[in-house]
C-alpha cells in the first residue's frame, strides 16, 4: 500500500495559494464544506516520489493565527488538534515575493506550533519588474527552513517543492519566538500549569477570539488552578508579540531581501489611479457590470436555449418511444423536464462565475470593494455584495453563490437574504405578460406606461433589496467583525487555469447539491399535478367527450388537460386557497399558478395557458402568437357575476406578489447550500411571502 | 409495459423523492463526529 501524507497550504490571501494547489493536484481536487461551515474546503493529491501520495488541502487564506473569521478559524482549529485526519505532517506557506514581510509573520507563527515548515515564495517571475533580490541560502538559515522559489504562471519550482515535502522528514522544528520573550512570568506560570504541553499552542487556544467548533477552551482555565489575565491584558501580550515578530522578520530581511526601485517598472500605481478615482473608478465598474449582465443575461441565453431544446427534444423522444403510461409522462414531464429545469441554470452561472474570477484573478476586484464598501456599509454590506445585487438581476442562484467571497458572516448573510428581491429573469413572463393584461396603452414622455411599469418593478426590487438589507443589519443580532481591511494586490493577467477550475466548481456545487433537491421537488409537483382524487380526475375523457361532443379533437384535449389540472391534488390545493387569495384579487386558478410557479416563476404562465384551455398554445411556434393567444384568452376571464378577472388592481396585485414573494425552489435550495441551515431559507420564504401577500392585498385593496 | 407497472414507478420514483426530501428538510441522520477534545485526552495539544 502506497503512504500518504498530509500537506496543508497556508497562507495570506492573494499570493497564489490556489494556483500552487492547482499546480500540485491537477485536476486531483474536489471541494466541499467544512462541516457545519460554509467555507470552502479544497482537497487534491498529489503523487511525489517512491510512491509516496500528498493529500493536500488548501486552507483558507488567513493572515495570522490570530482568527477573526470562520474561513481563519477553520486554519487554527486544524493546526491545533492532532487527531484531525487532516493535521498536516508538514505545512507549506505561501507567500507573495511582493510581500515577503507581512506574509512571513503566519511563517513564524506555524513554525512556533512545531510543525514540519516548508516556505514557497511564490510569484518570483516578478521579481526583476520589482527589481527585488533575494539570498535564498541567508534566508533558509535564519529561518530555519526549506525555501522553494516558485512561479505558478512559468510553471517554475513546482518539481523542487515536491521534492521538499517528500523529504519533509529533515526539516526542523524549531520555533522562531521563543514564548518565553513575550512575558516570561505569565508563560512560566502556564509551563507549570501544563507541563507537557506546547505552550504556543496554548496560548492560541486562550487568545483566540472565535468560539471553535471542536476545542473547548473552557476545559484549559476547568481543569487548572492557573489564573488566566484579563482580556485587555492578553490583548496586550498578542500586540507584544506581533511586534517581536516582526522585529525577528525585519531582521532577516535586512540582509535577505533588496529591493532596487530605481529598476522597478511598476504600473500599478498608474492603474490604481484610473480604477479606484472617485468618478472614472465608479465609470469603469459599471461598465463591467453591465458587461457582466449582458453576459448572463444575453449571451448565457444562447447555450440556455440550446439545453432547453436538449431537454425538450429528449422528452419528446421518450414520450414517443416508450410505451404510454404515467411512468413515461413522469420521465417526460418530470424527470427530464426537473433535469432541463437544473441544466438550464449552468450557462448563467458559468458566465457570472467567470467574471468573477477574472476579476479577482486580476486583483481588480480587491479595487471594486475599496470602491464601493463605504456606499454599501450603511445598508449592513461589503462592497463586494455588489457583485450578487446586480446579478440576482439576471438570476439569483448564482448572485446568491457569489456571495460566498464576502468574508463577514453578517455581511455574507444579508447579501444572500435580500439578493432573490432583485428582479431576476424568471420574473419577466410573469411582467410581460400581466403589464400586456392591464396596464393602458399610451406614454409619459415618449415612453409608454408598460415600459415605465417594467422599470418600476426593477427599482422596487433592487430598493427593497437594500431597504430589507437595512432592516436586517439591525435586528439580525451575529457576532461578526467586520473591518475595511482590504489588500490591494498587484495586477495580473489570470491564469486559465485557475479561471476554469473555479467555473468548472461552482457549477457542479449548484448541479450536485441544489440540484438534487430542485429534481425532487420537480417530481412531486408533477405527481400533484398528474394525479387526483375521484371519478371527476379519473374519468376527465368521459366527461369532457360527452358534455362537448361536437367540439374538435384538439379542443376537446384542452378542456380534458384543464379538467384534469382542476381536479388534481395541485388543483385541490388552487381551490383551498382561494379564500386566502380572494383579498388579492385572485381566484383559484391564478391559486394553482401560484402554486405549481413555487418550482419558477415563469411555470406561471405555462400554468394558465393549460388552466384556461389554452395548452395547445404551447404548440404554437412563434412564441410570440403564444403569448398573445394566452393574452387574449385572460383577458376575457369572468367571474360568475360577469365581472373580469384580470383588472388593473388584480393585476398591480400580482405583478407586486411577483415582485416580492419567494417563488423559486432553486433559489432555496441554493441558500440552503450556502447557508448550511434550512433555518435562513425557511425564514426567507416565510418574510417574502408574507410581505408580498400584504403588500398585493394592500395595492389590490386601495385600487379595486 | 402495463397501466399498473407504470404507476407502481411512479409511486417508487415519488417514495424516492419525498424520502430524499424528508432526509434534507426534516430529518438528518447524524454523522458521527470523532471527538477532539476530551478531559481525559484532549486532542489539542
């Protein structure tokens, strides 16, 4: 059996810690959740020598041992508990040859943990544009270490630092600070406390902010007479020992490190001056939003369509193939149909995903939060839930995805709760349609009142957005630091590489994990609404052949389809309801609309096209003519008293329903994902439904 | 394949989905965490 060992990277973020993983594992990787938390965990392996394999894990960038957050807490709880499976036999620490000072004090603190220690100074092609030299041979001796000098984007140093994890064994495991230099009496009292133990290790455990998941640091002050300081006093102690690090790091560089800026050829700071400039920073960002959105939203149709087609030809076939019956109606109206309904998806997001990592590949998007975190703080969000809030535009499963690079729980949190208000693309049918049915012909200034009312319901959706997000930063009570720490990295061009793993990931996380419950879902409403209690379901044929004898084949299948959806278990549903609905303004077929678009909102329609007997529309081919038949065929809609269904207040009602309520099992689904509680999801569904019905009941109630 | 063949999957199919649904919405078998950190042998040192 061939042996394996652990390797974790470690690092400050943006300096290459991915590519480096990247470059070990190939595509040998798989990512996941750490249990409990949403942070990513990579994983991959990598074969060295001997037949010696590296399970190595890639661990959230942190800058000190010194945790703030859960992706930091996730790299101390690991480092300090031995019988993790994942404790590294050795740790490699990535560092930026740009940032060799601030990125060495992480270096320090792990080597102080006693663990086996190799450092990578990555980016080194940029050495000679910085005109930074570096005596390697110095630095390993004063750091007492192994250094691989690596450059991901020449593919340089990734054989060497192979070659150094597989012979691990030899590095040394001396500390650089000995804890004893940060206060001898409060050290020696904890040595003679526990005697056996590391006293760095420790000392993490008693200073640390974050509540751990598996250490408990209550059993240290439990299981001791040792009298632990005050907060503010180890609050001084970390200081003193932040600062005799860096006087140990600065020390080593003096005579390790020369930087000669007279041969530095930086554009950086002339770049700087463009991206983050207080009118054009903000011009230039919007300009690749709306490149950004066009791209979901436009250009993401094409594949779109192209899947739909897939999936609709494909049922088609199976329909046509296999012997009739319920199980093939399942497998063409469900199965396929909840599969094309999760596929459809992957463009949208492939498209926002590979934005977003080219921007932060670039290290633009580092410039993006500098621009827009102070406008978003007031409203409880990081500059960077700007990413989500444009996008939940186009589509909210992956604007809700994006969200996971905010580092701030509370921030991350609200972003992924106030994003499904924007108005996404599935609303628009919905819009189309309604604002045809009962908005007026005519214009304001050129402009007609349906296209004013289509803006309006983008700017409610994108207000309420940042109103609920207000609401949210302060009533949601999380304790959750968040500071305008922001790091400016250099430019540069992205790696492909980097760019398709991160696309290639955050697709199979939505088609695997919301996907499955998305397909589920699907099922079951197919099933509610293929299946019904009593003869007035079971025996539709009959029914509708002997009451409309005279009526063509294609007409009669109509009434059959809608006397069949009206006695299904869904329709029950559509008729239980009604008194709930009856202060919107709706009846009970708008009733099984909106059940049946709990799936997606634009099954609404597709709802009352079968519902009002229009199901041969779906054959029609211009989708236009469609739309205008189902038009049609809701306008004329009456009450039993001759009044009509679809008037201006009904119709504000259901557009505003549209535009607040919860209508989307994937957008659960994926918050569920990313939230890794049912409890944020349900809640949401709840709070967006509630307000939608009270606000339709409101406008329906004043406009009737 | 028969009327009733076909409706057995399809009940199958629906058993399947909700139980899967169940499992995620409602009930989750718990995973067994190995404990790090105990009185007697505390995992963190």
């Amino acid at each position: 059996m061939s042996k394996q060992i652990n390797v974790a990277l470690i690092g400050n973020p943006n300096t290459g810690k991915t590519s480096v993983f990247n470059a070990l594992t190939g595509l040998n990787q798989k990512v996941g959740n750490y249990p409990g938390i949403t942070v990513d965990k990579k994983q991959g392996v990598c074969k060295l020598e001997r037949g010696v394999k590296a399970h190595i894990i890639d661990l959230p960038g942190t800058y000190s041992l010194n945790a703030s957050s859960l992706d930091e807490s996730v790299v101390i709880e690991l480092l300090l508990n031995k019988k993790d499976k994942d404790y590294p036999d050795v740790a490699v620490v990535i560092t930026d040859v740009e940032n060799l000072k601030r990125n060495l004090l992480i270096y320090t603190q792990i080597k102080d943990l006693e663990i086996p220690t190799i450092l990578v100074i990555n980016m080194s092609d940029r050495m000679v544009y910085k005109g930074i030299s570096l005596d390697i041979e110095y630095l390993e001796q004063q750091l007492d270490t192994k250094i691989a000098l690596v450059s991901t984007r020449k593919n340089n140093g990734i054989d060497e630092l192979k070659q150094l994890i597989s012979n691990y064994k030899t590095l040394s495991n001396k500390p650089c600070l000995h804890t004893q230099d940060i206060d001898k009496t409060y050290f020696e009292g904890l040595k003679k406390a526990f005697p056996n133990q590391s006293l760095y290790k420790l000392w993490l455990v008693i200073t640390q902010d974050v509540n751990f998941g598996k250490i408990d640091r209550n059993l240290i002050e439990d299981t001791s007479n040792f009298k632990t300081k005050s907060e503010s006093d180890l609050k001084r102690l970390q200081q003193k020992e932040t600062i005799k690090r860096y006087q140990f790091i600065n020390n080593v560089l003096k005579k390790g490190q020369t930087i000669d800026l007279k041969s530095a050829k930086d554009l950086r700071i002339k770049l700087d001056r463009i991206l983050t400039h207080k009118i054009w920073g903000y011009l230039i960002f919007f300009g690749i939003l709306l490149l950004m959105f066009q791209a979901v939203y436009d250009w993401a149709t094409y594949p779109t369509d192209l899947i739909d087609a897939g999936f609709s030809s494909l049922a088609d076939w199976v329909k046509n193939t296999l012997p009739e019956g319920a199980f093939t109606n399942l497998l063409a109206e469900g199965i396929i149909a909840g599969l094309g309904g999760i596929m459809v998806f992957i463009p949208p997001i492939a498209f926002l995903f590979l934005f977003i990592a080219l921007l932060e590949e670039s290290g633009y998007m580092s410039r993006v939060v500098f621009l827009m975190d102070n406008i978003m703080k007031r409203f409880g969000l990081s500059g960077k839930s700007v990413v989500p809030l444009i996008s939940g535009n186009a589509c909210a499963i992956p604007a809700v995805m994006a969200a996971r690079n905010i580092e701030s729980w509370k921030e991350r949190l609200i972003t992924i709760l106030v994003t499904p208000f924007t108005t996404c693309s599935a609303r628009l049918p919905v819009y189309v349609i309604i604002i045809a049915l009962v908005i007026p012909d005519g214009s304001f200034l050129g402009i007609s009142y349906q296209a004013l009312t289509l803006m309006c319901l983008y700017i409610i959706g994108f207000l309420t957005a940042i109103f609920s997000a207000y609401i949210l930063n302060k009533i949601l009570k999380i304790k959750s630091k968040s500071y305008f720490v922001v790091e400016m990295p250099s430019y540069k061009i992205p790696l492909f590489k980097n760019v398709v793993l991160t696309v290639v990931e955050k697709t199979k996380t939505f088609v695997f994990e919301a996907g499955k419950i998305i397909l589920a879902i699907s099922i079951v409403l197919w099933f509610l609404a293929s299946y019904g209690p009593g003869e007035q379901f079971n025996d539709a044929e009959n029914i509708i052949q002997n009451t409309y004898p005279n009526l063509s084949l294609e007409a009669q299948n109509d009434l059959i389809a809608e006397h069949k959806l009206e006695h299904s278990y869904i329709g029950i549903i559509g008729k239980t309801i009604e008194p709930a609905i009856k202060p919107l303004g709706y009846d009970w077929k708008i009733g099984i609309g909106l059940v049946t678009s709990f799936a997606a909102r634009e099954v609404f329609v597709g709802t009352l096209a079968t519902i009002y007997s229009i199901g041969s529309a779906n054959d029609i081919d211009d989708e236009d003519e469609a739309m205008s038949t189902i038009k049609n065929r809701m306008a004329e809609e009456v009450y039993s008293d001759g009044s009509k269904v679809f008037t201006l207040a009904s119709g504000i009602s259901l557009l505003l329903f549209y535009a607040f309520a919860m209508q989307c099992m994937s957008t659960l689904a994926i918050v569920k994902r990313e939230t890794n509680s049912w409890k944020w999801p349900m809640l949401q569904l709840v709070f967006m439904s509630g307000f939608a019905y009270i606000v339709a009941m409101i406008a329906f109630q004043i406009l009737k | 394949m028969s009327d009733s063949i076909q409706n057995i999957l399809v009940y199958i199919t629906l058993g399947l989905a909700l139980t899967f649904l169940v499992r995620k919405f409602i009930w989750k078998p718990k995973k067994k965490v190995a404990k790090a950190c105990g009185k007697d042998d505390c995992g963190c040192h």
